[in-house]
C-alpha cells in the first residue's frame, strides 16, 4: 500500500498554476499571466503547499523566493506540463495541410540557418498552419537530454555527443578556417605551426561542448591560446576581423560569413575530420505520426544541402 495521492484525485490544473508560479514567483503575475483572479491563484497555492507540506514560495523582503522543494520541482514541471499537452493534442487522424502544430527543435545557429530554414522552407508549402520553434541548445541541455527530449520535437546535433537515441542522420559537412582578410599569417596559406601561434576563438570549449575540429587539434600536439568563446557560430566574423585570430566554422555557413567582406575561409592545413549532422528524438516520439511527417520534412530539407568550396 501506499499513502501518496492517486493521480485520478489530483487536480491537473494545478499543475498549471505551478507553473505559472515557478516561473514568475509572485502570485500577482501568475494570475496576470493566466488571466486569473489573485484570490483564485492564491486558493490554487493554498493548496499546492497543503500537497507538497512546502511554501514554494517563501518571502524574502519585499519579493519571493522559491524554497529549495520549488527549486526540485521547476526541473520537472514544464516538461510534464509539455507532456500534458501534447497528449490531449493528439488526434486520431491528422492532416499537415489543416494542423496548427508546433514543432520545437534544440541546435545551433548553424543547424538554424541551414536545415531549419529549409525545412521551414518546406513545410510552409504544404502546411501553412505549421510552425517550427527553433531553441539554441546549451551544455545543460546536453547533460540531461533525455529528458529535455521528452517534451520537444528533437535536437539538431552532429554524432559525437549523444547516444543510445533515435536519430536521423541529415547531411554531412566540413571544417573550414576563419580569418581576417588583412591578416598577413595567412595570406600565403596556413600551417600547423601557425595554428599553435596564432590565438583563437572558439565556438563551444566545455565538456560537453566542442567542436570535432578543436578537439582534433590537440590530438595533433597543437594547444590553441583561445582569446574568446562565444556560443554562436554566425558571430565568429564579429570576433575575427579586423584581429590574428582564427576560428573553425562549417562550410555550410560559407555564404553567410563572407557577405561580410571582412573575413575569409581558408582550407585547414590537415585533414579535418568531416561533420555528421543528425536530428536526434526521443523513444517517445517514435509512432507518432505528426513527428514522423516532421522527420520527413528534415530529411527533404538536408536532401537540397551542399557544402560550398570556398578557399
């Protein structure tokens, strides 16, 4: 036997009014958010703190704070509540051209503006109704994807940081070099020796988050002096031009960092171990039908990819 309550007893709504409440901690904004009257999201708090026998929300001065339970429980909470949804938005036949779905989907920026934008592309032809949240994925996120993935469409990442997940492999890609037009380093050409001289900026250098490329350059003995670590490879221009710096992006991105003029692409002086991208799902989402058609979707979207050879 056990004394916990049964799931038929609970109210579900409350669920809601948590939250609502984990997430602005006042009462005041949760009932704005859920257009609620402040005494009816009180009542609903009243009896979130009579279930968990915690105050979740517990004052300090003039404002609140959220009690170590609450804190537990904001981990949990909005992805049941995504779960929630999506069970009673389900439909027993379901037609793309008549859906208001949305698809929400972890990657880079990279991932964004190559596949994501042509799979927006796509879908906006056949499913007008459809729209895709694009979410920039973090170490966080990494570290606890399998239950991230519970309650969104999928991650865009390459192979090398996930496992024991479905996943769709998309399109392969490979590593080129940034630098600043005016830098006299490379005008000739690059070489390792160059590499370990010239200082960096690195796109992710955590343990979760790492470029192939980076790693393979300490594999080859070179120890890159990075000046700047920014999240983001489509602003890798903004932290190389005009400086020495060097920096490792995607040749998919070719078009997209030379339209600034102040950069150029140079091919790596050793052979850079190639991109493998894939879209990444969790078990969940597998008989789905509406993810299938997502899937589907990507697949196309990578299909109409190449990598561009700029030198």
């Amino acid at each position: 036997m056990t004394d916990r309550p049964s799931l038929a007893r609970l109210d579900l709504n409350l669920l809601i009014a948590l939250d609502a409440l984990l997430t602005e901690r006042s009462v005041t904004k949760a009932a704005q958010q859920l257009h609620l009257s402040q005494p009816a999201l009180s009542a609903s708090l009243a009896r979130l703190r009579a279930h968990f026998n915690d105050p979740i929300l517990a004052r300090q001065g003039n404002s609140y704070e959220l009690t170590p339970l609450a804190l537990r429980l904001a981990e949990h909470t909005s992805t049941a509540l995504d779960s929630a949804r999506r069970v009673f938005e389900s439909q027993a036949e379901w037609s793309p051209a008549d859906s208001t779905r949305e698809f929400s989907v972890y990657g880079s920026d990279y991932s964004f503006a190559t596949v994501g934008r042509a799979a927006c592309a796509i879908a906006s032809e056949r499913a007008p109704g459809v729209r895709f949240r694009f979410m920039l994925h973090t170490p966080a996120v990494i570290d606890d994807v399998e239950n991230r993935l519970r309650s969104v469409d999928g991650m865009m990442i390459p192979h090398g940081f996930l496992t024991d997940l479905p996943y769709l492999d998309l399109w392969r890609d490979r590593w080129l070099i940034v630098a600043a037009i005016e830098n006299e380093r490379v005008r000739e050409g690059l070489t390792l020796e160059a590499l370990g001289e010239l200082p960096w900026v690195f796109t992710y250098q955590s343990r979760s988050a790492f470029t192939s490329a980076s790693r393979q350059l300490q594999q080859l003995g070179i120890e890159p002096h990075v000046e700047a670590v920014v999240e983001s490879f489509l602003a890798l221009p903004h932290f190389i031009a005009g400086t020495d710096r060097l920096g490792l992006v995607q040749a998919g991105l070719s078009d997209s960092l030379l339209g600034s003029g102040d950069v150029r692409l140079i091919e790596p002086p050793f052979d850079a171990t190639p991109v493998l991208n894939a879209l990444w799902w969790h078990p969940v989402h597998g008989r789905d039908p509406e993810h299938t058609w997502m899937r589907g979707i990507f697949a196309e979207a990578a299909a109409t990819l190449s990598a561009p050879t700029h030198g």
